[in-house]
C-alpha cells in the first residue's frame, strides 16, 4: 500500500463529485463532528441545516472543516479536508440571491435536505422549521490517496 498526496485539482474534483461529508466544528476546545449533505460550486459548499448544537457551534466560531472520503479499488482510498469559514445565508432581504443559488445547487439531488432536517427531537409546535441554509467557503484542500502497490 502506497500512500501519497494528491493535487489541488484532484482534490477540488473529489469535493465536486460527493455529497456527503464530515463537518467539523468546535466551541470552547469541545470538537463536534456530524454528517452532512452538501453541493458544491464556486469554492464553497453549500449546505442545510436545523437549529441545534452544529448551528450555535458554527456562529460562535465558524471556522470548520469538512471531511470528504471516497473508496478505492481494494484497500484504495482518497480522502480530502477541505477547511473554511462559515457562512449563514438568512431567510431575508439581502440574502435571498445566495440563498437561492444554495436551494438550486442542492435541489438537483434526491434527499438534499437530509439529514438536515431530521433532527431527532419532539418538533416544534408552530408551522415555523427554521430552517438555515448555510455554506462554508473553502480556503484550503489537502488530500491524500492509498493505492496498492
């Protein structure tokens, strides 16, 4: 098994062609870390989101990362890190453009706006969800490859 880096071009590539990643986030030295579904174009991954700990975690500190990873042939692998800041994209005058260029970049796949908005508790009693398109413009990529020999 060889390990090695890869480019920037194939790490852009690999970010491109997923949906799901890891994101990871923290708050006061505590890491989180959760899955999501997101879209990506222009440098940035879009995502959506419920209210809850990933939420408050990203506006207190939105520096994140996202782990995305694809299987190889054999014991294969790639994976890269993509680090970023975070970026809420309100539901108001102002943001509606990027907001929906998130809704169209996202609505393009089945299932975009899981598991964002299955969250795992009593729902709220308005018809209200709260719900918060966000995305993470990427500043670095690195990525490394497993390969047999």
């Amino acid at each position: 098994m060889i390990i090695r880096d890869i480019p920037q071009a194939q790490c852009k590539a690999l970010v491109a062609a997923n949906r799901l990643a890891r994101l990871a986030c923290s708050e006061a030295d505590r890491p989180y870390l959760v899955p999501i579904f997101y879209a990506y174009a222009d440098s940035c991954a879009y995502a959506f989101t419920m209210p809850g700990r990933k939420l408050n975690m990203m506006r207190n500190n939105p520096n994140v990362a996202l782990l995305v990873e694809e299987k190889g042939n054999g014991r294969g692998w790639s994976s890269v890190v993509a680090e970023g800041r975070f970026e809420e994209l309100p539901d108001r005058i102002g943001s509606k453009r990027q907001r929906d260029y998130a809704w169209s970049l996202l609505s393009q796949h089945a299932g975009w706006w899981e598991p964002g908005a299955l969250k795992p508790v009593t729902p709220p009693l308005s018809d209200h969800t709260g719900n918060v398109f966000f995305r993470i413009r990427i500043e670095h990529m690195s990525g490394r490859e497993a390969v047999d020999e």
